[in-house]
C-alpha cells in the first residue's frame, strides 16, 4: 500500500505545482477581443501590428487573446460573464444587447467612434462553385426548386441575419415593399436551406469541406478569403444586383478595462483600427475600408454594387431585430 | 468444451458483420485521422502541436485532468465505500445522483455552471464584486468536466465492493485493527485494479470531453482551450491538417487508454478467481 499511497502524495504535488503555474501564467498584460466568426484571419494579423505599434509608442509588450463564435452567441457569452476588454460584433444589435443587459457598457456606445462604431464594412455575396453549374446570378435564382442554399443560423449568427435582411430587402424592391410577399418570398429560400449552421464559419466549412450545397451566401470577406485561399478556381463570386450594407461594430467594454485596468490600451487598440495602417489590414483581409486614401488603393478588389442599408430599408437594428429575429418573429414564422 | 449447434454460416455471418461494423466505423475514421494529419507532411504535423496555443491547449487539457481525476477518485472511493459497505437513508438517492451526469446532454451541464456562475446567474453578481472568475476561465472548465466524469470512478468501484461484502472489513476490525487502517489494509488492496480501471476512464473522458467544457470554457486562444476545442478552432481556420495533427494526440491517447483498459481488465479478472 506504500505505492497507492506515494501515488497520491504525487498526485497532491501535481496539483500544487499546476495550481501554482496556473497562478503565474495570469500575471500578464492582456486584452481580450470577443469576436465573430470570420475575423481570425483580420485579428491575427491585426493583433500582430497593434502590438508592434503599442511597443515603439509606449512602450509595453500587449498581447491581444481572442475568442470567436457566431455574434450572436459571443455576446450572450459577454453578457453570462466572458470577460472581454473589446467586443468586435457582426452588427450593433449584438453590442446593444450587451449594453441592454448589462451596465458593461453605456447604451450610447454606437457614437463614441467614427461612422457608427464600424471602421470597416463588408457586403453580403453568392459563393457559387466552379463555372456556376446552377446559373445562379441573383437573389430570385436563391428560391427556385433544386437549388441548395448554405446559410447559417441567423438565431445565432450576425452574418445569418444580414443575409436574410438582404434577401428580404431584395424581395420589397422587387414586390414595392409588399412585406406578405417579401416573406413568401424568404420561406422559399429557406425551403432549401439542408443545413443551418451556428456560426459563418461552420456555414463556410459545410459548403467548401463537406460539400454540401449549390450556392454559399456569406460575407464578402469570407468568400474571398476562399476564393483566394482554399480552392484556387474552384469557386466563383456573384454579385447579387442589390445587397446590403453591412456595418460591423466595435466596442469598449467599460466596466471590463476599469477592473482590468486597460482603459488606455483598449482604447488606443479600437482607434488603430481606423488608422492607415488598421485600414490596409482590413482591405487586404477583403473588409472594405473606410478611409478614402486606402479605399481608392484597394478599389479594383471591390465590385460596386447597389446597397441598401438596415436604417433606410428596416428602420435599424433594434426595429429589424424585433420583427424578424425575436420569437415569433418573421424567421420563427417561415422556420 | 464447447457445444456449437449454429450451422458454420450464421457464424461466419455474424462475425463478418461485427468486424465489418469494427472495421467502418472505429478503425477507419482512425485511419482517417493520422492520414489527414500527415496529409502535409511531418514537418507541418510537428508544426502544429509545437504551436504555441497548441501547448496551451495541451496544458489545460493536462491541468483540467490532473485535477479531475484526483477529485473523481476521492470521491469516487468515498461514495462506492459509503454506498457498499454501509445502509443510511438515502443511500437510493445518492447512488441515482451518482448516474446524474451520465443521463444528462453535456450542453446542459454547461449551462448550468453558466447559470450558477454566470454574470447574469445566481451567484454571478457577488463573484464579480470579490473579482472571481469561475465560467469562461479555467476553474469553470474543471467544474464542467469534474460534473461530466463523476459517475466514472465510483460506478466501477460500486459493483466490485459491493460483490466483496464486508466480511474481511468485519475479520480485520475484531482482530483489532482500527478503521483507519482496516480501509488502508483490506479495503484499498481489493478494490486498487477497479480504481485504476476507474481512472483510466476518468482520464480518458476528461481530456475529450468536449460539450460542457465548449459551454464555459469562452474559446481564448491560448488560454480557455483545451484540446478538444482546439481541433475545432484549428478546423474551423481551414487548417485541417493541424487540427488533425492534434486530433491524433486525442487519437492516441485513445488507443493508450485502450491498451491501459484491456491489462487492468486482465487483473481484473485475475483477481476474482
């Protein structure tokens, strides 16, 4: 019985000395960003430069963590507790329930920063595969019968509810805002939806892993990011003759960086992301930038296409939440 | 010697559907996986698992573990003992709140700690203003998984006592020895390959376990993921041959425990004739 016994003292010592380890490992300076789906890429890049520039500027080494998930579900996780300095959403929705249900931050968020707390845009497009085998050029190819559309979840997703909201705003203009008709008009597209992931990302993966689906609708950034990342020729864009324009935003989490003591960082961290420099990581990462110098520079990457947005076309994002999201609301009814 | 009265064919038939079952839906997916690891070499497959969030990754799966299992075990031990050795009054009670975590979905036992600890939860608020982090930070994690493998140790413990009986704990203590050492000398030595068996299982199932912990771990990079979420990170960036890289630890460790298991299993047996 001696061994049983030495096991458990070395059991008990293992358990000091990861308790202890663990203990250590926190005593560093970090941010945390709570991010959606398909920004890895931009914040890893991101996260490299503001750390290089916040070392020449004051002087400090900051390391930026990041969590991602669909929007929706990472503000739920912000709001159940996850502690991030900075929340970078899908939409404005997300941070206002945030900011509703919690006194994380002040509801006047969206003002504190530039062109409404977004300093990149995005737009949602068709990822069609090689040589459009379904011929599928707009939204009204989206809800003929035996044409397979990828879309996430817009209960969880953000990406999810600004495609819905762009089909549904393609379907007014056609029908001259006839709402009954718009909605038999999203019922359809969703008829031939097979699967409804939780998040962009997992949408993504569904049609270009499992190869599952005719037509992806996803954010323009994420289907550049296949088109020029993961299957070279493989894939095709097609610009819908009207979509939406997607403003993805960015917050402080105030009473998060006060515990933290990471005001000043955080801050400086948000305001980069509007600099040049933030900009031109945005535009190369396929996010259409606001600054006009980099807009210009990077205009051959971006197609023009007519746009709608969610104040002009659905009174913002608190109206539009509520009539097609909440329960019982237009996506329950056609779901 | 045996007695067969089956004609050759429906033996032959049923053999061939078990290892065929075997062959598609274990061995294969197996296979699966250290082929798509390897897909891209080995230079790429080591490049994964030295990633930096990768041995985070690790270490928390490690840590989580090492707490877990000696927490499991202790209770383990102390309720298989109480339950066989003793009658109390809701001793039926305990034993089904034993089976709890084993009838309940992962994502519920998530939920709840998210509920208990959460900021919007019961005791969320009063944790914040003492600056205690418990969901979306790592002891979140360990109160998952504890909740998820706490059948293990004590489920295998249970039907051996309680086989046992407590006739040699009975000798021991009128031949004078205290219950102290009754429990260190007679108890323990009985049951020591079915808590080695238990922990072989405690182990396996809290380094994969993937549901709860996904719940509460928040997905740091680096710092709240564990292996298991790891491979979904890595999968979800398109990187399939590092997350199948750090599958096939998983993969391995699977195997190890397998091959663990099947000696314990021996002894096991060996000790009952």
């Amino acid at each position: 019985m001696r061994s049983f016994k030495a096991f458990l003292l070395l059991m008990g010592v293992f358990w000091g000395v990861s308790v202890i380890t663990l203990a250590l490992a926190e005593n560093k300076v970090t941010l945390l960003n709570v991010s959606y789906d398909p920004t890895r890429e931009l914040y890893q890049a991101f996260n490299n430069a503001f750390a290089d520039h916040w070392l020449k500027e004051a002087g400090t080494t900051v390391v930026v963590n990041q969590s991602h998930g669909g929007s929706g579900k990472q503000a739920r996780s912000v709001i159940d507790g996850l502690e991030a300095d900075v929340v970078t959403l899908a939409l404005a929705y997300d941070i206002d329930a945030i900011a509703e249900k919690t006194n994380l931050l002040p509801k006047g968020w969206q003002a504190r920063l530039p062109h409404n707390s977004a300093p990149y845009t995005s737009t949602i497009v068709f990822l069609v595969r090689k040589g459009n085998p379904k011929n599928i050029r707009d939204w009204d190819d989206l809800a003929k019968s035996g044409v397979s559309v990828i879309t996430p979840n817009p209960k969880t997703s953000g990406g999810a509810r600004w495609n819905y909201l762009a089909a549904w705003g393609h379907a007014l203009k056609k029908w001259d805002n006839d709402e009954n008709k718009a909605k038999e008009f999203v019922a359809a597209i969703f008829k031939n939806v097979p699967v409804l992931d939780s998040g962009a990302r997992g949408s993504t993966t569904t049609f270009v892993e499992r190869k599952i689906g005719d037509v992806l609708i996803a954010w323009e950034n994420e289907a550049y990011l296949v088109l020029n990342q993961l299957g070279k020729g493989e894939y095709e864009i097609v610009m819908p003759s009207l979509s939406i324009l997607a403003e993805p935003s960015v917050a402080l989490v105030d009473k998060n960086v006060d515990r933290h003591g990471t005001r000043k960082v955080a801050e400086a961290y948000l305001e980069y992301l509007y600099s040049e420099e933030g900009q031109e990581i945005a535009a190369r990462n396929y996010y259409r930038p606001r600054l006009q110098a980099v807009a210009e520079k990077y205009a051959a990457q971006f197609q023009s296409v007519n746009l709608i947005t969610i104040d002009e076309a659905f009174g913002g994002w608190q109206k539009a939440q509520k009539t097609h999201f909440s329960d019982n609301g237009t996506f329950d009814q056609i779901y | 010697m045996q007695v067969r009265t089956e004609p050759r064919i429906v033996r032959y038939v049923l053999i061939t559907i078990a290892l065929v079952f075997f062959g598609l839906f274990l061995v294969l997916p197996l296979v699966c996986v250290f082929q798509n690891a390897l897909s891209k070499g080995w230079v790429v497959y080591f490049d994964a698992l030295r990633h930096p969030d990768a041995l985070a990754a690790m270490k928390m799966t490690m840590i989580t573990a090492l707490i877990v299992v000696p927490c499991n075990l202790i209770f383990g031990v102390a309720a298989a003992w109480a339950v066989s050795k003793f009658d109390f009054k809701g001793k039926n009670l305990l034993l089904s709140f034993i089976d709890l975590p084993l009838s309940v979905s992962p994502v519920i036992a998530g939920l709840i700690f998210i509920l208990l600890f959460g900021a919007q939860g019961v005791l969320g608020p009063w944790l914040i203003a003492h600056n205690i982090r418990i969901v979306f930070a790592w002891p979140g994690i360990i109160l998952a998984t504890i909740f998820v493998t706490v059948p293990m140790v004590a489920r295998e413990l249970i039907p051996i006592m309680k086989s046992q009986g407590t006739e040699e704990e009975e000798a021991a203590l009128t031949l004078g020895a205290s219950g102290w050492k009754t429990f260190w000398m007679v108890s323990i030595p009985n049951i020591r390959w079915g808590i080695l068996y238990g922990v072989i299982l405690c182990n396996a199932r809290a380094m994969g376990e993937f549901g709860a912990v996904s719940v509460v771990s928040g997905h740091i990079r680096g710092l709240t993921n564990t292996m298991p979420l790891h491979v979904e990170i890595l999968y979800n960036e398109y990187q399939s041959a590092a997350a199948f890289a750090v599958a096939s630890i998983l993969a391995m460790l699977a195997i190890v425990t397998l091959i663990a298991k099947s000696i314990v299993e021996a002894n096991i047996r060996q000790g009952q004739k």
